[in-house]
C-alpha cells in the first residue's frame, strides 16, 4: 500500500467541504459479500434473473425465492467492515453528506450513515415490497410460506406480486433516489467512488456527473476502471486498509 496515496486522499478530504461516498459491491466483500465482477463473483455462478422473466413467469419467480431462501442468505449474516466504518466516520463528522450505494446489503445503514443520507441506487436485499402498492414485506413469513407451499402469497394489501425489494436488471431505477443522488453529486466538490468496476449504468454516470460539474474525482477499486482517465486520484487497493488510515480510524 501506497503511503503518498493514502496521504494524497486524506489531503483532498481535507480540503473538500462537501464530499459525497459512492460505492459498489467491492466494499463489502471484506465482510464476506461477493461482488458480481471478480473471479469467483457471484457472476461465475449463476445468471441473473431479468426483471421481465420475473414478471412474466412464476416458474422463474419461484426460482428467484429458492436462490433467496436456500442459497444461505449471506447478506443477512454480514457485518460491516472498517471500510463501512471508514465511511460512516465521514458522515458522522460532517465532511461527506451522502452515500450514494449500488449496495444492496444494507451495510451503510448498520455501520451508522443516517438512513437519510444512505442513498440507495438499486433498492435493499433485506426486505422484500409489494411491486405494486409498494407495502414493505419481512422475509421470515415468505420463507415460512415457501417452504411450506412452494411460492410465496401474493400482497395481503392489493394482490400484488412481492418481489425483493431490489431493483433487478431490466427494472426501472427507483425515481427519487436517481434525483437525489444527481442533487447530492451536483452539490459535493470530492466525489470519491469505492468497489465500483464503473460499468453499469446509470449508476456509473454519476462520478463523470460530479468531474463534469468540477468536483474532484478519487477512483479507490482493486483493479483499474474505465473511468480512471477522469480521476483526479486513483488509488488500486484493497479498501477497508487504505480507508481507515486515511480517515485515521481508531
Ligand atoms: P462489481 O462486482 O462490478 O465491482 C466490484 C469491484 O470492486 C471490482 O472491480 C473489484 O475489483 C473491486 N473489489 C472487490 N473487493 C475489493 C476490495 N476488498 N478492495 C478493493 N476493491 C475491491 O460491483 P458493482 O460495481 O457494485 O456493480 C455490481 C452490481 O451488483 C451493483 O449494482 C449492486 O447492486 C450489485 N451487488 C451488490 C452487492 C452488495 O450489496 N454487497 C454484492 C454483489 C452485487
Ligand atoms: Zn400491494
């Protein structure tokens, strides 16, 4: 680990007044959360299942549930790493004034960020919701049902299909998180991107959003990005190591 690095970042946290945390899957695999794009990602194992397939057929969405309820539900067992608590130091203290997550972990939110300044871009794997009346739905009565029938009921409220509350590929972003992460970016002068391979969209688009509109860009990611050209900082390493030194965790 780069020492100049971790002392470059601290350096632009110094001086920024306002920074806004965005990350990825990468920041929780120290807590035992594969991410998609790495060897031995959960890509490496199995497709992920189309909102469209979703909805169109119940043999797919029960083979959604199986995948929650018997492929051992590692999110539900994680703890936050110091990355997360690297992070919620940040918020804590008033220099960053939001998390803006492709995260679906719940993690932020367990390591201190305010829910309210959690902003989640591709929904949470912690709760499931009704698709059309939006009621929020605990996951213990759907496993108790599935494992008893094979399905799970549809919405006591409306009779709507419940599905994790997660965006899937093909489902549309959640409409006010997108505009209050375009707020959070246009109002923050350090963008800072962790664990994110930079490549689905629109998420990505949000660090070129915030160099666009003259903040300062930091990339920290294992392995290179597409967008490191645009950084103005590019630190490949691992996270929860360079974060707590250079926040100077406990
Ligand atoms: P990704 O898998 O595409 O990229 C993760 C990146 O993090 C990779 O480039 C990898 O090299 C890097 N990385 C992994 N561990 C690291 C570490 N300890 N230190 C430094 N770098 C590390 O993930 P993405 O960009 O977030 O996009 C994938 C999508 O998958 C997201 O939209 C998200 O919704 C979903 N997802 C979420 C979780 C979660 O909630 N924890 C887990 C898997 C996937
Ligand atoms: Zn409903």
């Amino acid at each position: 680990m780069s020492d100049n690095s971790i002392q470059d970042l601290a350096a632009l946290i110094d001086e920024a007044s306002r920074v806004v945390i965005f990350t990825g899957a990468g920041i929780s695999t120290e807590s035992g959360i594969p991410d998609f794009r790495s060897p031995g990602g959960v890509w490496s194992k199995m497709k992920p299942i189309q909102f469209q397939d979703f909805m169109a057929s119940q043999d797919v969405r029960r083979e959604s549930w199986r995948r929650k309820f018997e492929g051992g539900d590692k999110i539900a067992n994680a703890l936050p790493n110091k990355g997360h608590l690297a992070v919620a130091k940040l918020v804590q203290s008033g220099k960053a004034s939001h998390v803006i997550t492709q995260n679906i972990d719940n993690l932020h939110q367990n390591s201190g960020v305010p829910e309210t300044q959690v902003i989640e871009l591709h929904g949470n794997a912690t709760y499931a919701k009704c698709l059309d009346c939006g009621n929020p739905v605990d996951f213990a009565p759907l496993e108790l049902a599935f494992t008893a029938t094979g399905d799970v009921p549809d919405c006591e409220h409306c009779g709507g299909i419940i599905k994790s509350a997660t965006i899937s590929f093909g489902q549309q972003m959640p409409e006010p998180e997108m505009i209050r992460a375009e707020e959070a970016t246009y109002g923050c002068d350090l963008f800072i991107a962790i664990g994110s391979s930079l490549v689905v969209y629109p998420a990505a688009g949000f660090p070129v959003l915030a160099k666009n509109h003259g903040a300062k860009l930091v990339i920290l990611n294992r392995e290179p990005t597409d967008l490191d050209g645009y950084a103005d900082l590019v630190i490949n390493d691992e996270i929860g190591p360079v974060l707590s030194r250079a926040v100077k965790l406990d």
